[in-house]
C-alpha cells in the first residue's frame, strides 16, 4: 500500500506540476521563423545579405523583450540553390518538420513562384524580401499567404522607361531578357509601360541562364535601332551580356533590373560593369536616419567583415529583410499566435512602423500585399566594386 501511495501521489505532483507550468513553457518556447533563399552559387552574397538583415532584426526585437509575452525568435535556414524544386523541397521542411511560424526567402522569382501555391495551401505567411516578380504577390489566392517587402516588376519597368527616357535622352529600346517567369514579368511590364506611353520596343531578345555568349540576340537589336537596352537577369547572365556588348564594340547605355547587384557581378562583367545602371531600394551610403545608424553598428558588431558601407552589400538584401522581420514581428504581435491566418490578419493591422527603407503607414492590405512603392526606388552603379547612388562616384 506504501508502494502504491507513493507511486500515486508521484504521479499526481507531476500532473500537478505539468498543468501548473504549461502555460509558461509555452510563453517561453521559441517562435521559429523559415529562411529559403541562395546560400550557395553565384546569388550567395544575396542569400547572405538577406539572412543578415533577418538575423539583426531579430537580435534587436529578442533584445527588447521578443513578442507575445517574452517569446523569442530563432532563424532556421534552408538552401534553395536558386532551384525551383529545391525551394519546394526546403519550404516543405520548414513548414510540417520545423512548424515555423511564417517563412521569409525567394532571392529568386522562379523558385518563390515556385513556393507560392504551397504557402497559400499550408496557410503558413511567406514574407519577400528580394524576388521581384509581379505575381508573387498578385497570385489571385483567397486569402493571399503571400507578403513582400522589395521592389515588384511593374512598378520598376514603368521606373526603367521613366529613368532612361530622363537620364540618356532616348526612345528605341531593346529589350534583352533572361528566358524564365521573371524575364516573362518584365517583358509584360516594359511593354505595358511603353505602350502607356505610345511607344514599342524596336526587339525583344531573349537568353538562357546558361548562355556564356549574347552577341546574336545584341547583334539583332543593334541592326534594330536599338539606343539603349533594358536587361533583366540575375548575376552570371547579366555579366554575359556585358562581355558580349565589349567584344561587339557596341556602347550603349544598360537600364537593368536589379540582377547585377545579386552577387559577383563586378569580377565576371570587368570594367565595363560600372556602365550599367540599375535599380535599388536602399543604400547605406549618405546620411542615415537614426534607425539606419543603429542597423551598420550592428552589422559592424555582429559581422567582423563588415568595416562600413561598402562592406554592406547587396544592400537591398539586408534593408528589405530587415524591415520585412520587424513587420513579420508586428503581424505576429498583432495577431496574439503563431496561427498562419492570425498573422496574415495580422499584416492589415500593423499601424505606423519607422523601417529602415521608409516609414511605413498603413503597409499591408487585403489589396495590396506590396510594402514598397515606386517613391522607395533608387538608381545604382558599380563604383570601384562599391554599390552607389547615380551620380555618387566618391
């Protein structure tokens, strides 16, 4: 009887005690949040950009206390390779083996169009920090998991015929265009935004992510009339069409989407990268608003390679993954859980927020799942391996 009682009022005190610290183990326990984006190949400097303005964002947020009631956020990362497939496979992982609260990534418009139906279908929020494609976030799913914090096609093509129009004087443009959805984006863009303007495209080229030589589709667009080209496409190819341009002789202003800054873009291109001119949402370079401050000391503090600006780069991965974490934060905030459609809810009901890129009033939507406007865009060129505004060769 000794034994049993014993054994009884062991198991009672443990049930006693369960019940009295559940609450508090789960207060305590870790909020994880997904990262899929390019570890590895030619766009790891991106994925790396963007994992570090995640990770600063959530070492200031678990600083100052962490969300609903003391929770802390860890990052769990995975590598997309810039593979459609692979992003599939490591956003599965994140979502039913690691049960992350919402996941941050796509460096890459092929592989987040890729991830897009299976975050709608998981109800888990996906939160863009980089790939630009307009249907990412136009992706006519009711509700829309789908959130994104960077440029979008669209708006940039208008951006690209406005700013070429203004900066070179000119109006035959050739369109040269990576073969994929993303390139498939920006030709629909830049033909809607010509044709707004009672203009064509004198050619329309395409290239393969393989192509190591563009001197036929360039060839074309020169006997075209071609005066200045609009280029889309990510690091390697984009290069390509750099080195191509230089063995034809040709000199003709690039307008580019913002695929040279991904990656190695200086070291494959040569010297005539610095001709390229091409579209950012941030840089650290010029005068910092106080929030701007605070995110280089801690770059600097938290990353012994980063010396200052120039060590910053992409700068638009850190910036947009920057502030797409802390509004990830407050739309978890807002939504009291980690329930997936509590925090898409959550994303309506995030107020006034001063980012780092802007300060944001009102962000997200039912309507509009895109954060950035055309007002939040600025114009690039390589500077001695350095990223800088137009116009700021210092």
């Amino acid at each position: 009887m000794s034994r049993i009682s014993r054994r009884t009022f062991t198991s009672a005190a443990i049930a006693v005690l369960g019940l009295g610290w559940a609450p508090f183990a789960s207060s305590a326990e870790p909020i994880k949040i997904g990262l899929v984006t390019a570890l590895s190949g030619q766009s790891a400097l991106s994925g790396e950009a963007i994992t570090r303005g995640v990770q600063i964002a959530i070492d200031e947020i678990n600083a100052s206390g962490g969300v609903l009631d003391g929770r802390q956020f860890v990052l769990v990362r995975r590598d997309d390779e810039s593979n459609p497939a692979k992003g599939v496979v490591a956003a599965r992982e994140l979502m039913f083996k690691e049960k992350v609260a919402a996941i941050v990534g796509g460096l890459d418009t092929p592989v987040s169009m890729a991830i897009v139906p299976l975050v709608n279908q998981g109800k888990v929020p996906f939160i863009s920090p980089w790939a630009a494609g307009t249907p990412i976030t136009k992706n006519n799913a009711n509700p829309n998991y789908v959130f994104r914090v960077s440029a979008v096609d669209e708006i940039v093509d208008r951006g690209m015929v406005d700013y070429a129009q203004n900066t070179f004087k000119t109006s035959k443009f050739g369109l040269i265009m990576v073969n994929n959805p993303w390139g498939e984006s920006n030709e629909r863009g830049i033909v809607a935004a010509l044709t707004a303007k009672n203009m064509k495209a004198v050619g329309i080229e395409k290239f393969e992510g393989s192509d190591v030589d563009v001197t036929p589709q360039l060839s074309r667009l020169r006997a075209a009339g071609a005066d200045t080209l609009f280029m889309v496409g990510n690091v390697g190819p984009s290069a390509q069409v750099v080195k191509s341009l230089d063995r034809m002789g040709w000199k003709v202003p690039v307008v580019s989407h913002w695929g040279p800054a991904g990656g190695r873009f200086t070291e494959l291109a040569g010297p005539s990268a610095r001709d390229v001119h091409f579209v950012q949402t941030y840089s650290f370079f010029g005068k910092q608003s106080a929030t701007g401050e605070k995110v280089i000391a801690a770059l600097k503090a938290k990353y012994p390679d980063v010396k200052g600006p120039e060590d910053i780069s992409p700068a638009v991965g850190v910036a947009n993954a920057y502030d797409a974490m802390k509004l990830t934060a407050l739309a978890i905030q807002q939504a009291g859980s980690t329930d997936g459609d509590a925090i898409r809810e959550g994303f309506y009901k995030i107020g006034k927020y001063d980012g780092l890129i802007k300060t944001y009033e009102n962000p997200f939507t039912p309507d509009m799942h895109d954060a950035l406007t055309e007002k939040d865009y600025v114009w690039a060129q390589f500077i001695d391996n350095r990223i800088l505004p137009v116009g700021m060769a210092k």
